[in-house]
C-alpha cells in the first residue's frame, strides 16, 4: 500500500476527479504551476474588479463570496468550505472579478492559472464533466439564495444555509454562529434566536463552534414552511 502524499496541495488534486485520468506529464506540470495564496480571518482575500489569475479553491478555512451594493453596504451570497471550487465564470469569460473573497477564518486557497484552466476545458473530457455539474449545482444555489430573499423568514433562511445545497458533504458544520449569520445574511442576534428554534425543535444541535443537522427531513420542511411551527414569509 502506498504512503499518502505529505503536501497538501498535491492530496487535493489527486482527490478532483478529473486529475487522476491526465497523463503524468500534465499532472506533474499543473502541480508546478499552481499556487497558494493565504488570509488571516477577516481579510479580503481577492477583491472585486481585479483581474482574474485562474480558478481558485478552497484548500482549508472558510470564505464568503459578497457583492458592493453602494454606500459602504456588502451583500453575502454565498458560503465556500474546504474543498469547494469557484470562480469559473470569470475565467470562461475573462473579465475582471464581479465580487470580493472575504475569509471568515484564516483560510488558504489553492489557484489553478487561467491558462491551465482553458487547456484542460480544450481538452479533457472529464474536466468539462466536472466543470458542467459545478456550474449546474451553482445555478440551483443561486435560485434558492434569491427566493429565500425575497420569501423567506430568518428561520427558513438559516435552513437552506444549513441545508445539502450548500453543504452537502457533511451535516456536522464546524460553523460559529457568527460565521454562519454572515453567510445567511442576518444580524447575530437574529440567527441566535432561529437557531436556538431550531434545536428546541430537535432539528439541530449547537456546541461551541459546531452546529450539527439532526433531521434533514425537518431541515426540508421549515425551508419549504410544511412545518407548522414558522411564522411565514413577511408580507411584501
């Protein structure tokens, strides 16, 4: 049996399903030309309206995906955890970074060039598949972020931030439960008060730093108000 990889980088793609059928060579040249880039928590890691250097992922930690909305305001739209890929859009298209990558604990990602990233989209069967269902999974997150913020209560809102749509590698998030207002889009206060719902009604459990999903049947209902206990959308 062989030894695991010690290098952290090199682990992680030998986990992504397309690297494994490349030939060595291609291998051996993308492990050489990616890069890593740091952030302590807090800090903007890629700012908005810069160039793009590639496709980039999370390696380890946490970060938000948040937009400028004017006077000084951000928008959250998105949570990504280690593991989780993200702006190929920019990349396809080639155009400046619509969005700010805020880290929400000391995080490093992982960046694949530009360069490499259309290679392996002119070439590799496998690649594209992934790239494909990436895009798909993301199309369906971004419809429900947008429905939950103009229907949705705080509870529902926190439901589908906890749900498999978002996390669907793990119900047991290593979430603070600032991070996760932050990425629901809700004061402190607010999340504490519906997650604290949550768990009287057994959907949920919280410990210090943990927020584990008892139930993703009773997760589904209170996102979709079959239960009986939310108090429903605001009226517009």
């Amino acid at each position: 049996m062989f030894p695991a990889p010690a290098n952290p980088v090199t682990r992680f793609l030998l986990a992504q399903p397309w690297f494994a059928g490349l030939p060595l060579k291609q291998q051996q040249a993308l492990q050489a030309t990616v890069f890593t880039l740091r952030s302590r928590k807090g800090t903007t890691v890629l700012p908005a309206n810069e160039t793009v250097q590639g496709w980039y992922a999370v390696l380890n930690g946490l970060v938000k995906i948040e937009s400028n909305v004017g006077a000084g305001r951000c928008s959250t739209f998105l949570g990504l955890a280690t593991g989780e890929w993200f702006g190929e859009g920019a990349v396809l298209k080639d155009e400046p970074r619509r969005y700010n990558v805020v880290a929400l604990r000391d995080t490093e990602l992982l960046c694949l060039p530009s360069e490499q990233f259309r290679a392996l989209s002119a070439g590799c069967m496998a690649f594209n598949q992934f790239l494909v269902e990436r895009l798909n999974h993301k199309l369906g997150q971004a419809m429900a972020i947008i429905e939950a913020g103009r229907t949705r209560n705080p509870e529902q809102r926190l439901a589908l931030s906890l749900s498999r749509l978002f996390w669907s590698g793990t119900r047991q998030l290593d979430l603070t439960q600032d991070e996760l207002a932050s990425l629901a889009g809700m004061s402190r206060q607010t999340a504490n008060r519906a997650l604290n719902n949550l768990q009287q009604r057994g959907v949920i459990s919280l410990s210090m730093n943990r927020i584990t999903v008892l139930d993703d049947a009773a997760l589904t209902d209170v996102m979709l108000s079959r239960s009986g206990n939310e108090t429903g959308p605001p009226n517009p």
